[in-house]
C-alpha cells in the first residue's frame, strides 16, 4: 500500500490546528482509503495553546506527527526541514489556515499516478486583499523575467513532490532554501493545478512587509544576476555623466571664466544624488553577501526541541 505524507507548517495557529487535521484525515479516509498516510505537522515555536493541542491530537492518532522547534527558524527552512522528516510515497505540503484547499488533494495524488513528480498548485484566484495580490502579481513577474529559471507564478510552494524529489532535497544541503525557486529550476516532470485562494478560517496572518521583504530578496539573490549588473551599469553610466559634467563645467569656465560662477548648489545636489545611488547599490551587494555569507556557515535548517509519534528519532 503507497503511503502518502501530508505536511502542515504551523505558528501560532490554535484555530486552526484542529479542524485542519480533521478535514485532511477524513478527506483521506473517505476518498483515498487505498493509501496509507502520515500528518506531519511541524510547529516554528509558536507562542500560543498550539502545541498543547498538537500533543491532544498526537495522543488520538498515531498517524498524527509532530515536530516542535527549538526557536523560530523562519518561514522557509521550518517547511522544507519538515518536508525531509516525512517517510511517504509522496509528501503533500500545505497550510495550516485552509487557504490550501484539502478537497485538492484526490486531484494531486491522481496527476502523480498518471507520473507527474511534481504537483505544484497555482492560484488563479484569490479572496486576499486585492492591493497585495496586484503587488504579488507585479513580483512574480518581475522576478521570472529577471531570473535565469523559468519561474511558477503564483506557486508558493502548495503541492505534491514525489519521494524522489525529496531525496535530491536531502542531498542538496542549502541552508538558505528557496523551495519555488527549487521546484522551477531542478527539471523534474511537472504539471501545475489551478486553484482559488480561500480567506483564512480563523487568526491572522503571520505576514508583514519584512517577512514578504524576506521573501523576495532570497528569490532575488538566488536567482538572479539583475542586482550585480545594474550596479556595474550604473556605475559606468554615473561615471560617464560625472566625467562629461566636469567636462562642461571646465570649458564654461575656461570660456566665460570672469563671468561663469554655478556656485555650490551643482555640486551639493550632485553629492547627495551619487551618495543616494551608492547606498542604494551597496545595499544591493550587500544582499547578495549577506546570502553567501549565510551559505558558507551551513547552519542547521532547523533544531529540535521535541518530536512525537514518529518511531525513529533521528532523521
């Protein structure tokens, strides 16, 4: 009997964690009873009655898992650590807020009978707040022209991944890792399935500017050169500009040198213009630094405090 892993990501999600694990069990139980399956969730330190409700859930079900964080390890490497602790056929990873719809999930383990690998779940549509689904619309766009893969649009990382899949994620060792750049860029046979977002169930979102700010600059420092080149350019293009004014100003003055006098506002507004772009561009080089730098320590995706109901404990 193939065995099928759900994994669920979960902070501060106390509304959510019990009624989410009820719609994936019966959603398994009475359309997929042919297949085995496991429901991992792994908790990112969340502050509230989460974890006491995982334990109760845990403690009814034996194919209910849990993984409890030391500390918060961040919106990316929690997912794809709990990804590589799931022990099926294929893993399934999804929300815990049920703006995944369970009901795809009969639809995903059929694409990848027919032999798809990958899965990947693409929104068409979303209730979100429709200001921030522009503004997402604009960044996936952006970044799939910007970036050498062929990025997914709309893919945030909702979907099915083979157990083949999951063992090149074993082995590639990324402490930094960006799982919808991954999806595009490693090749493996892929279909999309299209959905509409739903509205949370219940809390809030964990989201800001800074998370989303996150987000984009690790798709942009690892997936595109745009940043390193644009400062090249400019910097060429600025130099040019500086040279050809110093130029002018040289001539009017050789020319007209008892009556030409630009006083100091040229240079003021001059000085603040480069000093502007210059931090602007090493705040663009620092980014890519800051990612390299992150890469070569090679800390840990994630610690653990606390695991149940799984019977090795030491993935």
């Amino acid at each position: 009997m193939k065995k099928i892993s759900i994994l669920i990501p979960c902070y501060n999600e106390e509304e959510n964690v019990v009624p989410i694990s009820q719609a994936v069990v019966e959603e398994m139980t009475t359309h997929l009873p042919q297949y085995d399956y496991e429901l991992v969730f792994i908790d990112n330190d969340s502050r509230d009655n989460t974890r006491p409700l995982l334990r109760e859930i845990c403690k009814r079900n034996p194919k209910i898992k849990a993984i409890f964080n030391a500390k918060n390890f961040g919106q990316f490497n929690s997912p794809y650590y709990g990804m590589l602790q799931t022990t099926g056929d294929c893993t399934i990873e999804m929300d815990c807020d049920f703006q995944n719809p369970v009901s795809l999930i009969p639809q995903m383990v059929e694409k990848w009978e027919e032999g798809a690998r990958i899965v990947s779940c693409v929104k068409t549509a979303s209730k979100e707040n429709p200001v921030m689904r522009f503004f997402r619309s604009c960044y996936y766009k952006l970044i799939k022209k910007m970036s050498d893969v062929d990025q997914i649009e709309h893919f945030q990382g909702f979907g099915l991944y083979d157990k083949s899949f999951i063992e090149v994620l074993r082995n590639l060792k990324d402490p930094t890792p960006f799982l919808r750049g991954i999806v595009a860029e490693l090749g493996f046979k892929r279909v999309s399935l299209e959905y509409t977002q739903a509205k949370r169930m219940a809390g809030q979102t964990h989201n800001n500017f800074f998370t989303l700010f996150d987000a984009a600059m690790l798709s942009f420092t690892s997936y595109t050169k745009v940043g390193l080149h644009l400062v090249t350019f400019a910097g060429l293009i600025l130099s040019a500009l500086s040279i050809l004014a110093a130029l002018v100003y040289l001539v009017l003055k050789l020319l007209y040198w008892d009556r030409f006098s630009a006083g100091f506002a040229p240079l003021i507004i001059g000085l603040f213009f480069l000093n502007a772009v210059e931090l602007l561009f090493i705040g663009f080089v620092g980014e890519y630094v800051m990612s390299i730098n992150t890469r070569i320590m090679n800390r840990p995706l994630v610690i653990e405090e606390e695991r149940i109901n799984f019977d090795d404990h030491a993935q």
